[in-house]
C-alpha cells in the first residue's frame, strides 16, 4: 500500500517536472528534486492544514465563536507546549542525516526516547497551564484530548524529519494523507451528531495514532535498509543530541510562544468570542507560514551539505522566490478579503476582514523570517536563534498584556507586526555578518 500510494504521487510529480523541464528549454533551470520535494511537503501542508481549517470554518459556522475559542485556545496550547517539547531535535535530524544516512536509525530510536519523557512531562505542564488560564468544562476537555493527540503527533514527526532528510518527502505526503483521510470525515461526524469540541479532538487522537503506526511500518520498508539500525538506548549520544540542539530548542520554544501566545491571553482578558475572531484571522498567517516552510524545508538539506559560497546562492534564489511569491500572494489576500470571510465563515464574523488584510502583511514578514532562520541554521549560526526569538516573545507579550485591554484582538495583531518585524531586522543583520558577508561566517 505505501509503495502504490508513493508511486501515483510521485507519477503526478514527474508529470509536474516534465512542465518545468520544458520551461528550462526556453532558459529556465529550476532545481527539479526542490521542486519535486517542495510540491509533495506544500500538498503534505495543504491536507493537515486544511482539515484543521475546515473545522475551523464549520465550527464557526454552526457553533459560533465561543466554540471557534474553545477549539482554537486547545490546538494553540498543544502546539506550543509539544513543540517546545521537540527541543529542535528534528532539524538536527534532516541536518544530520542529510550528510549521514546510515545515522536514521540511531536518530529514530534515540531522539523517540527523548520525546517520549519530553512529550510525559509536557502533558503535565498542559495540565497545570489549563488551570491558570481558567479553562473548564468543555474547553479543558478540549485541551487534554487535544494535547494526547500532539504527543502522538510530535512522535510521527521524528519519522517524517528522516524522510526529509532522504529527501523523500513523497512519504511524508502519504503519512498525513493517511491521517486526515481518518480525521476528517469522522471529526465533521461527530460535530454533526452533537459530540461537541471534545468529540472533534476524540478523532483526532485516534488518527494521529493510526498515522504513527503507518509512519513506522513506512520507515521499516521504505527507509529502514538504508539506515542502520541501534537496538539500544545511547545516553551519550543522547546528551550529545541535547547539547547540539538546545540553541534550536529554545529558539522554537519562543518562537511558537510569540507567533502563538494572543489566544491565551485573549481568552484570560476577554473570553473564548475574542479567541475565536482572532484565530479566525490568523489563518492566514498559518497558512503563508506552511508554504514558506514547505519551500524552506525542501531546500535546508541542500543548503546544509554544500559550501559557503553555493549556500549563499541558494538563500538569496530562495529570498528572491519568497519575497516575489509572498508579495503577491498577500495583495491577492487582502483585495479578496471582503468575500473570503462572508464565504469561510458568514456574515456574523464581518468584523474579521480588517483582521485579514493585516494579517496578509504581517505573513510577507513571517515568510521571510522563516527563510533566514533556516538559512541560519544552515551555517550553523543556530545559537543567535534563542535570543532573537527571546526577545520576540518579550516584546509581544509587553505588547498583548498593554494592546489587548485597549484594542482587543486587533491590538495583538498590531503586537505581532511590530514583533515580527523585530526578528526581521535581528535575523537580517546575522545573514549580512556570517552567510551573505563576502568570504566569512561559517562552513555549512
């Protein structure tokens, strides 16, 4: 079943390469494995991506914004505890396991390991922040069901980062296809049969389980006879692991806070209807965040494995992709927005359009940030990371905590701007002194 599933997607691919290879005749030279890898991750995004919005959107249109909280504050929570609880470990496996492949089954089974007590002690601190921010009922329901599945999802990640490392990131595509081709006809079931909230999240666990389960007998046939495999637990290597990605760890750690925290301040300030309208907005934001880290993803083991000097063209090619794309994707966004709410969500969240458009510039932003920080990476600079994205979340929250009691949940979109375009500025100046300075910064 993995093998047919891999072949038709990479059989649409080839098709889509033979379109470009045509327009490399005529002088362009496009990188056909980018392109191939880019497509299948960009398509990977659009099905986990777009389950969770098609919830979101009849959620908001059948239950309302106060349901619209419940679900968003229970996925914004999970998301920033699991992925702090990643500790970067899965860049370091497609850093690693791109230039050594015989690594992926030490990778597999050691980082496994860790994310397992990390993933332990992150549900307990779900528990505890559930608590502080005054969840109860339905919306804490929400919040533990929801924060279960993230511990099976962020597992299935160590899986699908050696993928990424092989560069078959086709695998990847058909590990989530497995996942929401569960998820959701059978979550929108049981939000028409009246399971609420907790019923959604009730599906969401048992599929996130399934696609585990599929995600290692794929390993097993696709990957497992070019990796070599450990039997055993290698503490060393395990420290080893934590003290070359702690830099990583903590720059995802705050950066998932700053880009994720309005909705639990929202919510502790001014209740679940805020939440719902703000996330209702930041869609946007996600979804220019999935495609710019679809593009960034295919190119990072590239980028890692070769010299300084190609490694400066591939960024500032990829930069040029990104603004030209982003540019024009945004102003398409925000000119369409007055028919894009009424038609996703209906007449009763008009007031999210203003939230649209500005969201539309903040994601040029956050597109390009994204790039450099894996550019960052790439030159093995990482360790600058934890305090750019440091002082993001500082300043981002300062700004909520002051912004949210004037403005409301407009007044955390201008806070994400002004916090973005911070990290724009710091991540700029590290590009310009180590990758883009003319024979300095570091080997990649």
């Amino acid at each position: 079943m993995v093998q047919a599933l891999s072949r038709r997607i990479n059989l649409q691919l080839e098709k889509f390469q033979c379109i470009l290879l045509k327009k490399e005749a005529r002088g362009l030279k496009p990188s056909l494995k980018v392109t191939k890898n880019t497509a299948s991750l960009v398509s990977r995004e659009a099905l986990n991506k777009g389950a969770l919005f098609i919830l979101l959107v009849l959620i908001g249109r059948f239950l309302g914004k106060e349901a619209l909280g419940r679900y968003s504050l229970a996925l914004v929570i999970s998301q920033i505890f699991f992925f702090g609880s990643e500790l970067g470990l899965n860049t370091l496996i497609v850093r690693e396991v791109a230039t050594e492949k015989s690594l992926a089954g030490k990778f597999l089974l050691n980082t496994g390991a860790l994310r397992v007590l990390t993933g332990a002690i992150t549900l307990g601190l779900i528990w505890v922040i559930t608590g502080v921010v005054g969840a109860k009922g339905e919306a804490a329901r929400a919040i533990y069901l929801c924060a279960i599945a993230y511990f099976f999802v962020n597992i299935t990640s160590i899986y699908t980062s050696v993928f990424r490392a092989f560069e078959r990131m086709e695998l990847d595509l058909v590990v989530a296809f497995i996942r929401n081709v569960i998820f959701l006809p059978f979550a929108a079931m049981a939000l028409y049969s009246g399971q609420g909230i907790a019923g959604v999240f009730i599906v969401l666990l048992i599929s996130s389980i399934c696609a585990l389960i599929f995600a290692h007998l794929t390993f097993i046939k696709q990957i497992g006879t070019a990796a070599s495999p450990t039997l055993r637990i290698d503490l060393d290597f395990c420290k080893d692991q934590l003290r070359q990605t702690s830099p990583l760890w903590l720059s995802q750690l705050f950066g998932i806070a700053y880009l994720k925290i309005a909705p639990i301040l929202l919510f502790r300030l001014q209740g679940e209807g805020a939440v719902g309208i703000y996330n209702a907005g930041l869609v946007v934001v996600d979804g220019f965040w999935v495609l710019a880290g679809c593009f960034v993803y295919s190119i990072f083991p590239v980028i890692s494995r070769i010299g300084l000097r190609e490694a400066r063209a591939e960024y500032l090619n990829g930069l040029k992709f990104i603004i030209s794309a982003f540019l024009a994707l945004a102003a398409m966004v925000a000119l369409a927005a007055g028919w894009l709410v009424p038609l996703f969500y209906g007449q009763k969240f008009i007031e999210v359009i203003p939230l649209f458009r500005l969201f539309a510039l903040i994601s040029i932003l956050i597109a390009i940030d994204t790039h450099n920080g894996m550019a960052i990476i790439a030159v093995r600079r990482q360790s600058v990371l934890p305090f750019i994205n440091a002082a993001a979340l500082a300043l981002n929250f300062s700004l909520n905590v002051f912004l949210i009691p004037r403005f409301g949940y407009t007044g955390s979109a201008y806070a994400l701007f002004l916090s973005e375009s911070m990290v724009f500025v710091l991540m700029l100046v590290v590009l310009k002194r180590s990758l883009l300075a003319a024979g300095g910064g570091a080997n990649a």
